[in-house]
C-alpha cells in the first residue's frame, strides 16, 4: 500500500535523479514532488515539480501541506543524494505506527570524497527549541499531523523558520520521535566549499534568519504557557554606595547590533 509523498529539494538534478529512483523503488511512496528553488528546471520521469523560495518557507511548508494527501509525508532537506537502507522506509512507519508520533527521524551515514562516516542523533525533548537542532536530513512526518501545524500558520510567512515553526507546531500536540538506527546515507557528489554552490543553506549566523527563529520560537512559548514576559526594574545606583566598582569589557568585533 503506498503510504509515502515524498518532497525532495530539487536543485542539482544529477544528484536528484538518482535519490527519486530510489524512492521510486518503494512499494510505499506514492508521489514525488521536486521543490525546485530556480526556475525553469524540468520535472524527472514520475514526479511533480513545485517551484519554492525556499525549502525554509512558511510557503514551501503549506505547499507541501496541499499535497500531503497519504498518510505520511517525506521531506528530504539536501540535494545530495539519498540512499535509503533496507527496508528502512518499512521500518520508519512501523515505529510511527507503533509510537503515535507526528514525525520521526533516525541516525544516518555520510559518504564524502569516498569517505562513509557515521552521524548519530540525539533524542528530542520537550524543552529542545534550538534551531539547528540535528535531526538528519531526512524527515517522515505524519500527515494529518503536518496539515494540522501547517493550518496554525495562516498569520505568519517565515522566509528561513518555516520548518522550524513546523517542527515546534507539530511537537506540540505529537511526540518527534528518534529511531535509533542508521537508515540512510547523504551521498555529497558535489564536494566544492559550500560558497562556491549554486544553491547553499543560509547561513545561520545571518541577522534576519535568528530574528525569525526567535519569533516563532516565543510564539511557540506563548502557545504552550512558558512564554515569560520581559520585565525591568530600575536601578537607583545613587541610593546605595558601592566599595567597589568594575568595569565589563566584552571584546567583539562588529557584533553591535546583535548585542544591542
């Protein structure tokens, strides 16, 4: 029974041909959508083609929402190529059957310049709100669960939060849930630094991205009850006298704004 949509980021199509054939080989996947970042690029044999901003959007995540018509939706982050293990797609929704979860995530293998190394992930807790929090490159989530968070998003349009309001709208009523074996490899074909790619992660350090991760993380606060509102007091230094005084020298470099 096909159970599986599946949603790839579509920027390399040497890499991507070879991570749809995979896919394809699935008894479970129903339909692929390529997420394609630049115009103009063709859809490959079986799939569908959905032109984003950004696989980070608020857009992308309701596009791939409309579309999420079987009972789990797949969504693979990179454009290197996706090795899917034996039977792991099987095994990923055993488990999501068996636990309930909203979405699930597993350890995974790198291959780069030849090299296989192994890159393990942690369990998710309640109070995990980093944004570059690890969960692999490859994210199976339960539909309904995806529409639902999907659905609470009609105020916000997130240009880089985007999956992350996802991922914290869909905790809130699903457990995100880490299986704790090697399920796939990321096969990097395209070892150049990362600047000199067409089509590279934003980098995290950027000023507009943090902004938006803290606004969807306090909207995630306020939507669970943690959110604690910031509140001052004035300080009459005058009224008190010090023995001592100091001074706080903190040396950074061109980090006004963010300090400020």
């Amino acid at each position: 029974m096909k159970k599986i949509n599946a949603f790839i980021l579509y920027s390399q199509p040497e890499q991507a041909v070879k991570t749809v054939a995979a896919l394809q080989q699935s008894e479970l996947v129903n339909t692929i959508y390529l997420l394609a970042p630049q115009k103009g690029l063709q859809p490959l044999q079986g799939t569908e083609i959905i032109e984003i901003d950004s696989i980070q959007s608020t857009r992308t995540i309701q596009a791939i929402a409309e579309r999420s018509t079987s009972e789990y939706t797949l969504i693979y982050q990179k454009s290197s190529v996706l090795q899917l293990g034996y039977f792991a797609l099987e095994r990923m929704l055993r488990i999501a059957e068996d636990s309930s979860a909203g979405m699930l995530y597993a350890d995974y293998y790198a291959m780069v310049d030849g090299t296989k190394k192994n890159h393990p992930v942690i369990d998710y807790q309640e109070g995990s709100l980093r944004d570059d929090f690890n969960f692999g490159s490859l994210l199976v989530y339960r539909a309904q669960a995806l529409k639902d968070a999907a659905g609470k998003m009609s105020g916000t349009d997130y240009r880089y939060a985007g999956l992350y309001d996802l991922r914290l709208k869909v905790s809130q009523a699903h457990p995100l849930v880490h299986i704790n074996e090697y399920l796939y490899t990321e096969i990097e074909e395209d070892t150049r630094k990362s600047g000199e790619k067409i089509f590279d992660y934003v980098d995290p350090k950027n000023r507009k991205v943090q902004i938006e991760m803290e606004q969807a993380c306090t909207e995630h606060l306020k939507d669970v009850g943690a959110f604690l509102k910031p509140q001052f007091k004035t300080i009459a230094f005058n009224d008190t006298h010090f023995e001592f005084e100091a001074s706080v020298i903190i040396p950074v470099r061109n980090r006004i704004k963010t300090i400020s």
